[in-house]
C-alpha cells in the first residue's frame, strides 16, 4: 500500500467516526423508540408501536405538544412578516441609523439563551408583570426574528434592484412590483425563513423554562420534567417525533427551496 | 410639435459630487439620440432621471410636452432596456412582454395579439411559453426590447444595452436594434461609452464629459467638427499639432507648426482666432497620409510602425520633435522604420480648436 492511500484511508476513518459520533445518538434515539422492553435502553427485546401508544394517551404530552406547537406556529408567521419586512428595509432604504439597526438585530443570536431568558425575565419583572404566555411567545419571537432577517437579507441581496426597477418601468405601482417580482424571487428565502423559525421555537428550552407561567409546559420543558422522573420508554418515542419534526421540516424546506429555484433558473 | 423629451438645465448631485451640471436638450419626436460618454460623464444619470429613478436636484423634465419631474416612475410611460436584460427569472416570456400591458388595462385577447407582434419585430416568434433563461444572451435582449416596446413607450430608454454581448452578436444587434427604432419610429435614447455605436447609430449624438455636454450634432459633425479637444480625442485617433496662426485666407488659416512647416487649415475652427494667436490644430491619424514623395511640404521620419494587415499604424516625428500618427491602407508595402517620408495633410480634414 502506497502512501497516498494509506493517507485516503485514514481520512475515511476519521470522517467515519465523525458521523458515528454525530448521528449514533440521534439513531440509538429512534431504534429504542421501537423497543417493547419496559426500560428505555438497550437491549432490543422486540419491535413495538406500544410507546407511541402510551404516548397519545399521556394528556401533559399531548398538551405540551399542543402548545408548542401553538407557540412554533405564530413564532413563525410573526417572524417571517417582521423579519420580511426588516430585511427589506435594510436592503433597500437607506436610512438614518442602518448600520446600528443591522448590527443590533442579529444581537439575540450571540447572546446566550440563559442570559437572555433571564434578562426577558428580570425585564418583565420590573414592568411589575408576571410570567405569562404572552412572554413566552415574544421570547421565541425574540429568538426566531434575526434568523429569518439574515436568511431573507441574503437572498434580497442576490435579487438585483434592477428587476424591480423594470417592474416600475413597465406601469406597476411599488406594492404591485413587490408582490409580482420580488416577493417570488425571495420566497424561496422566505419559506426557509418560516420554518427556521418554527424549528427554533419548537426545539427551544434553555429560555422557555425562564418565560413559561406555571403550569405550562413546552414539549422540551415536558421531556426536561419526565427526564427528572424516570428514564421512561415514551420518552425515547417522544425524542423520535421531535427528530422527525426538527430535522425533517428544515430539509423538506430546503428541498422546496431548490425546486423553486431551479424552476426560476431552469437552463 | 411639440419634442419628445425636454431637459431644461438639469443639475443632479449626489452630497458635494454633481453627476450632472446644468444639462439641457431637446429631443424631437422619432430620433435616435445617443448620450456618449466616458464612464462617470453624467450620461445614465440622465437616462436614470428621465426614466425616474433618480430626481434631479435641480431642472425641469419634460416628456411629450408634460413636466413629469413630480410623477413618479409607473406612470411615465417610457420603455426601459438595461444592460443585463433584467428579464423577470421566474416569468415566461409571455409573461414578461405583457407585464406591462396588464397595468395599462388591455384586455387579453388584446395581449396575446400584441405580444405575438413584438416578438415578430424582434424576429423571436414563438418563444412565448419559454423561461427567460432557456435563451441565449442575445435573444433575452430581444426580449428585452420586446417588452419595452410593447407598450408604446414615448421615450424608448436604452442603458448600454449592447456591452454584455460579445463581439459579433453586438454588431448583429446593433443593425437590428437600429432597424426596430426605424420601423416603429419610438423616440430613442441610447446611452453608450462605444464611439462605434454611437457614430453608426444615432441621428444625434450628444458627448458628454465631466456631467456636462461637450457636443451635440449629427455623427458627422461631431466626428468631423469637433469643438472642443475632449471630443477630438475621444472619436477616433485624433492628432493635436501645436502651431501658431500665420496668415487668414478666406475661409482657411494658414499656420506655422511649431517645426516651422506650415500648414494649411481649412476644417475651420471652434472660437475665431487672429495671425499671432497660439492654437491647436487637430487631425485624425486616418486623413495623415504618408508618402515617399517629398514633394509635400511637411517631412517627417517614421519612429513606429505597427502591421495590421489591410492598414498599417505608423508614428512619425516632425521637423519640430511633435509626432504625428497616421492609419494607411496598405496598397504596397508598409514603409520602414527610419524612413524620411512626406506627410499629407488635406486642408478640409484639420481643424483649429
């Protein structure tokens, strides 16, 4: 064996082993899910659906999921509106105070969730109001917002004004000309935008469990608080729905995003 | 008649930078006019303001005899080509040239008559259906045109719309587009840094330096009365000869170079001049002709010669140090380098500045 191969050969090794590291717990997550054993972990004693059972009928899960998904759902459609429309302006209006603006509005993505819990928190706290459902959704509006503004922006940018100023040449008015030209060229942004948004929000725990009232949970505060109970099965059934959610939305975006894309720019 | 277009003393700034200075034009009805310039004179600016995507700081615009400096960009009726076509990606090209039909409250059967027109004009019948990027460079600017002509512009704007095209397809384009302006006879304002173009296109060519006119006037007169240095030097390959007024003979000056020949000028001039005044005498390399004969008043030596096949570039060098390009055909041989030669200057082509 020559040199080079030994060398491609350890490369393969290595980047094996990465992807076992990442995806080994994700996959021992969604094998165990079908595991009929009375105890969430290995080994295997049989396939079964009976986890997934138990878990439609666990009320507080159903409930959790509810309302995250509640929480995911308006996160989502007010970020996308806000964050469209920030990106827009940031993109195509000069104003007084841009580049403060544009710096400041990615500020929650580099603060860290517990810092800004807290503060969300302490905020509200000095305002004289209690934890409540309505901080809780403007906290995961809070966290979803500079996604969405980055992903639109950045695909704003690669729309040239020109195709609009076209638009307005040939007798459309400014709103007609968003709605006809720029609005589908940044949909594909858009809609990555929206579901972005939404993952966050669902997948979200670190500052939930500062904003939520008493008495509601998140799906993540719920896993947290059955996590502190027992290691039960349903919680390895739970885990894998969550995947299928988190990870599949983002990819079946993406997808949906290439389509539109290339039937634009079809060669 | 009223003119197409009316600039009256246009000025445009940017902070302290004026892209353009007290500009005013008139352009009539049907004419083919062409902005030419260097890159920063000032010439999309003015198609920018006329098309209504900038506002001048200061001026009056006029289209078709209505100020329009208050209305905005959809409702001045003008087609705009750009130079990368700017056809809308996700569109058909039906689509694309009924745009702006559909804000103009045509009806549809109307619509699909009047796009099959345009797309006959632009000699691309049949595309209808198809993705802007499923043509060729050239065809998406057919298009281009196609959908800016469609809707019966009063002003056909035209940003450089040939210089994302390489070579062939420009010349092939450049007749084309030339024809469309004279089969529907829309006024036309073409903006353009090609001297080429513009000389071949346009009715008027207006040259523009430093955001104001240098010079406005057919593609003859500009190229063959120059008036100012800027102009001389920008068409063509002009020589500057610096000399001194000698004598007025009618129409013609009589000069003497700073060499001590003297020279004939017959090509007029742009300010009067009187015997005694110091000038500038321009004249294009291509009316210098160079002969072996020295029977010709002027002798000069070749320091340069470049070989292009069908001409030959030479530099000469007069009696005085001033040296002189000249652009034979070549009928013979190219003459060598070192060579003492005459140099022949008619009257006619030389110009004081």
């Amino acid at each position: 064996m020559n040199e080079s191969a030994r060398g491609w050969g350890l490369i393969k090794l290595v980047t094996f082993l990465v992807y076992l590291f990442m995806f080994a717990p994700i996959i021992v997550v969604l094998i165990l899910s079908f595991n009929a054993s009375q105890f969430g972990g290995f080994p295997m004693t049989g396939f079964s659906l009976h986890w997934y059972g138990e878990l439609m009928q666990n009320e507080s899960v159903v409930r959790a999921f509810k309302t995250s998904l509640w929480i995911g759902i308006v996160t989502a459609l007010v970020c996308t509106t806000i964050g469209t429309m920030a990106a827009l302006a940031l993109v195509r209006y000069e104003f007084p105070g841009k580049h403060w603006v544009n710096a400041l509005i990615v500020g929650p993505v580099l603060v860290p969730e517990t810092v800004l819990g807290v503060g969300l928190l302490l905020a509200n706290r000095a305002a004289g109001m209690k934890a409540n459902f309505g901080l809780l959704l403007l906290g995961h509006i809070l966290l979803s917002l500079p996604y969405v503004v980055l992903v639109v922006q950045a695909r704003l940018i690669g729309v040239k004004r020109v195709y609009e100023e076209a638009a307005l040449s040939l007798g459309a008015n400014r709103l007609q000309a968003f709605r006809e030209i720029t609005m589908p060229l940044i949909m594909p942004a858009v809609l990555a935008g929206l579901l972005l948004a939404f993952t966050i929000s669902f997948d979200n725990v670190s500052a939930s469990v500062f904003w939520r009232p008493p008495g509601v949970e998140t799906m993540p505060t719920e896993i947290l608080g059955m996590l502190k109970v027992s290691i039960s099965p349903q919680i390895n059934a739970l885990g894998a729905l969550m995947i299928v959610i988190t990870v599949g939305l983002p990819l079946l975006g993406g997808a949906l995003a290439r389509l539109t894309i290339r039937r634009q720019t079809k060669a | 008649m009223t003119n197409a277009v009316e600039l009256r003393n246009i000025t445009l700034a940017y902070g302290s930078f004026v892209a353009v200075e007290n500009v005013s034009l008139s352009i009539e009805k049907g004419t083919f006019l062409t902005l030419l310039g260097p890159s920063g004179c000032g010439k999309t600016t003015i198609l920018r303001s006329i098309a209504g995507l900038v506002n001048p700081t200061a001026g009056d615009i006029e289209i078709a005899g209505r100020r329009v400096n208050d209305v905005p960009i959809h409702k001045r009726n003008i087609g705009l080509v750009f130079q990368n076509y700017a056809l809308f990606p996700h569109k058909t090209i039906f689509d694309n040239i009924g745009f702006g039909l559909k804000y103009r409250n045509v009806p549809k059967p109307a619509i699909a008559a009047k796009v099959k027109r345009a797309l006959e004009i632009v000699r691309l019948p049949g595309v209808e259906k198809k993705l802007p990027s499923e043509l060729s460079g050239g065809q998406q600017q057919r298009i281009a045109l196609a959908r800016a002509i469609v809707i019966e512009p009063d002003v056909l704007l035209l940003d450089e719309p040939l210089s994302a095209l390489d070579a062939n397809l420009r010349d092939e384009m450049r007749v084309e587009l030339k024809q469309i302006q004279r089969q529907t006879g829309i006024t036309t304002i073409f903006v353009t840094h090609d001297q080429g173009e513009a000389l071949a296109m346009s009715d008027r060519v207006v040259v523009m330096n430093r955001g104001r006119i240098e010079q406005m006037g057919s593609p003859f007169d500009v190229y063959e009365h120059p008036q100012t240095e800027f102009v001389a030097g920008f068409l063509g390959n002009a020589n500057f000869l610096q000399a001194t007024v000698v004598a007025m003979q009618g129409e013609a000056v009589q000069v003497r170079l700073a060499g001590g020949a003297n020279l004939l000028v017959g090509g007029g001039h742009a300010r009067p001049v009187k015997p005694g005044d110091a000038v500038k005498v321009v004249v294009r390399a291509e009316k210098v002709v160079v002969t072996p004969e020295c029977t010709v008043p002027i002798m000069a030596r070749i320091v340069d010669v470049d070989y292009l096949g069908a001409l030959a570039r030479y530099e000469v060098e007069l009696a005085g140090g001033q040296r002189l390009r000249a652009l034979s055909s070549l009928h013979e041989k190219a003459r060598s380098l070192g060579e003492t030669v005459g140099v022949g200057i008619d009257p006619e082509h030389c110009r004081i500045l």
